[in-house]
C-alpha cells in the first residue's frame, strides 16, 4: 500500500538519498514531505497527515530528538513510526532515541539494505 | 576497540587513527555512493579547491576536513542525488559538506567511548585554494589520501587535544 512520509534532515541531499533508499526497499510512496528540522516538520504535520517519520538528529533550530518529543501532541503524527537516521552512533543516543518514541535506528552512512532491513518491520507492526 | 583514552596513551601522535580515518572514508563512499575508492600511486598534487570542515569538539577536538577538485565535487553530488554530472547544480557544496560530516561521524563511531563523548559541528565549505588553515596545535595532521575515480581525495584530521 503506498504510504505518505516525512524525511526531516537538514541536508538536502540526504533527504534525497533517504526517499530514494525507500523506494529501492520496495516502499511505494504517495507522497513525499521534506523538512530541514523540526520546528519545519512540526508545521508540515499540523495539515498533512503521514504513516512515516525518518528524522536525522543533529540540525539546526529544533533537533531530531526535541522534535520527536513532541510528536505525542500533534494529531497528524499519533501512532506513526519514527526511525532515525544519524551520524551520531552511540549505544547513548541509540537509547535516547528509543526512550523518546523513536521505533528504528540508522546510522549513516548506510546502505539501501539496511533501510529496507530497519523500515520495513516498523511499517509491518504498525499495519 | 579501545578506548579513547587507551587510543591516546597507546600512540600519543595517534597515527593508529589514519587506517581508521581511512576505513570510515572508504565506508562512506562504498555505502552512500556506491563506489570503491583506491589508492593513489603518486604524491602528485592537484588544484583541491573544494573543501569540506567538520569541528570535533568534547573528548576529541579539532578538525576534520576532506579536500578535492570542483569535478569531484560535481562528481560526488551526481552519485549521491541520483543525477547526471551536467544536471548538478547548487547541491555540491551541500553534498561534499555531508561527506565530510559522515566521515567525521564514522571516524568517532569507531573508537569506544569517542561516539558519545564527541559532537560535530555543522560542515563548513569553502570555494578556492589560495588559503592557508592554522590551527591551535604543533602537531601535523593525519592525513589519507585517495582516489575517487581517479581524482585525488585528501582526508586530514588536526587534532587539537
């Protein structure tokens, strides 16, 4: 089933790679929404609903991990799976993203396996 | 993989770190790019008027930075976006500037206790060579060179502490 996403990272480019990964994981994708950091993702939210967060940490303004925290509080994103996908690659952060909502964890660089071999299982639990 | 502090009394020039520098440089191109880098046969030097800095600040400190040609650059900005070289156009500085990040990120993953205990600024790019970088420290940087089809990549790491 096509699904919507939203890649949040401050890099152009590698929001690039990030939609072009998920559609070599087979994931068909009706609508693509991109946002360089959270405070942008937030607002992307409050009028588009989405079934799939990728979200970098390090960015400017509002970080991954800030933006994360408040996503219990917007409608739009109750119940959607966060994965992140981040240079920062600490057990520390690993687990700080977990206890902040976050449902996967990729660390770049990476390869468009491991984002079908992260992203395809949270889909699955969340259908 | 030892610690940092093991790293550092292990090798206090820490020329340990260069093969590591250069596994987390070839992972990035090999994984994101899709292409294997080699080794250059010659010292020659070329024009490197893109660089690309990342700042290391916490545990590590100093500067990481990956210098090329513009046409690896381009080069690098095509692979990454999918695109011809002829189609790139603004996103290069954007794309070498998230190499560089991902090397230096990498680089840290690599050494226990450095991921968690290190942060990376933003990357910085500068157009042009007719520059000189000084740094807070006497120590030469460690350094890796390669090549990105068949254009040189200089990788160097300065460490300030």
């Amino acid at each position: 089933m096509p699904i919507r996403a939203l890649i949040v990272d401050d890099s152009s480019v590698m929001r690039k790679i990030v939609e072009r990964s998920l559609a070599q994981a087979g994931i068909v994708l009706s609508q693509v929404f991109q946002a360089g950091n959270g405070v942008e993702a937030l607002a992307l939210l409050k009028d588009n609903p989405v079934d799939l967060i990728l979200c970098d940490i390090n960015m400017p303004v509002m970080d991954g991990l800030e933006f994360i925290k408040k996503l219990p509080g917007v409608e739009n994103a109750k119940g959607v799976p966060v994965v992140m996908i981040t240079t920062e690659g600490s057990e520390a952060h690993v687990v700080q993203a977990l206890s902040c909502g976050a449902r996967g964890y990729i660390r770049k660089p990476f390869t468009p396996e491991q984002v079908k071999e992260h992203v395809l299982p949270v889909l699955a639990r969340k259908s | 993989m030892k610690s940092v502090s093991e790293m550092l009394a292990a090798n206090s020039s820490q020329e340990n770190w260069i093969p590591l520098l250069e596994v987390a440089t070839r992972e990035v191109f090999e994984r994101m790019l899709g292409c294997q880098l080699s080794v250059p046969a010659g010292t020659e030097e070329t024009c490197l008027d893109v660089t690309a800095m990342v700042g290391l600040a916490g545990q590590l400190c100093g500067v990481l930075s990956v210098r090329c040609e513009a046409k690896a650059a381009a080069l690098m900005a095509s692979r990454m976006l999918g695109v011809a070289l002829d189609k790139v156009g603004p996103e290069v500085s954007d794309a070498i500037g998230e190499v560089c990040n991902m090397v230096a990120g990498n680089f840290k993953n690599k050494i226990a206790g450095l991921a968690e205990g290190c942060m990376l600024s933003p990357p910085t790019v500068i157009t042009g060579s007719d520059y000189v970088m000084r740094s807070q420290t006497d120590s030469p940087p460690l350094e890796v060179r390669l090549l990105f089809e068949g254009l040189l990549l200089v990788i160097s790491l300065q460490v300030h502490s």
